[in-house]
C-alpha cells in the first residue's frame, strides 16, 4: 500500500477518488515496468544455468560435439572439442570483457553471476508482488466506490418515479 494511501487510512484523512484512480494507474505502469525487467532477469537466469551445465557436462577428451547456431536451435554444426580445451574457457566478466579461464575457474564465475541474478530476480518479484497488491488493494476500493455511486443513482431514479 502507498504511504499516501495508509498514512490517509491511519489518520482517518480523505483520499480523493482522482488521487486513488492516479495511484492506480501509477501502480499498473509500475507493475508492467518490474514485469519486464523480470522476464529480462529470469531469461538471463535460464540462460546462465544453460551455459553452466553445458560446461559442467562436457567431455574432457577429445570429441566431436554439436553446437547450436542461434537459441532457437534451429541448425547446429559439428564441432571438435580441441585437446586440453577445458583450460582455455572464455567467460564474459562483466561490461563486454573476456578471461581465458580453466573450466572451474568459468564455471565459478557464472555460478557467482547466477547467484547475482537470483538475487534480482527475487528482489523483483518481492517489489513485483507488494505492488500488484495494492493495486489490488485500489481497485476494490474504487469497485466499492463505483458499486456506491451505482446505488446512489438507482435509488435516485428510484424516488424520481
């Protein structure tokens, strides 16, 4: 719940109906923002895990191997793994640049990016879910608002008659 919200509550203040409708909306766009970073962050999350049991699993010797073309798979090619290949790993350290690492020193590092992903992506969903319920919260506040103005004319038209 917006401070605004429950500190007016609290204080047993009014809280106009366009100061509710206006958090509402705010809160909508809200949601939709944290949705999309979200759906970016746990792409990212599924990708990494990929990519560390892709390494985790491969073959220490010499093997033909077949590698993806885009994520999608839609082609792969043949591909041999080079001898002594798990001590030449290249792993994306942050801000576009590249170690040459052993495998367990690659596969640290993504377990660690991993882990900094997890983290966001629980804060995201935590921020998510808070805002989604008092948005929630809104809205039956003004369905109660609406469905009393509903009433009200109703019964106006009522005593008209």
């Amino acid at each position: 719940m917006s401070k605004e919200v429950k500190e007016a509550e609290e204080k047993g203040s009014v809280v106009t109906l366009d100061q509710l409708i206006a958090r509402a909306e705010e809160l909508r766009e809200y949601a939709g923002a944290l949705q999309s970073a979200l759906n970016t962050y746990l792409s990212q999350y599924a990708e990494l895990q990929i990519v560390l049991d892709t390494l985790r699993n491969l073959p220490e010797n010499q093997s033909q191997i077949y590698i993806l073309l885009n994520r999608l798979g839609s082609a792969m090619i043949p591909a041999q793994l080079a001898e002594g290949w798990s001590s030449n790993v290249i792993v994306n350290i942050g801000l576009n640049y590249f170690a040459k690492v052993p495998r367990d020193q690659g596969i640290s590092i993504l377990e660690k990016r991993l882990g900094s992903v997890k983290k966001i992506v629980d804060r995201l969903q935590r921020d998510y879910k808070s805002v989604v319920e008092e948005y929630t919260y809104i809205q039956q506040i003004l369905s109660q608002v609406y469905a009393q103005i509903q009433a009200s004319q109703e019964s106006e038209k009522t005593q008209e008659r």
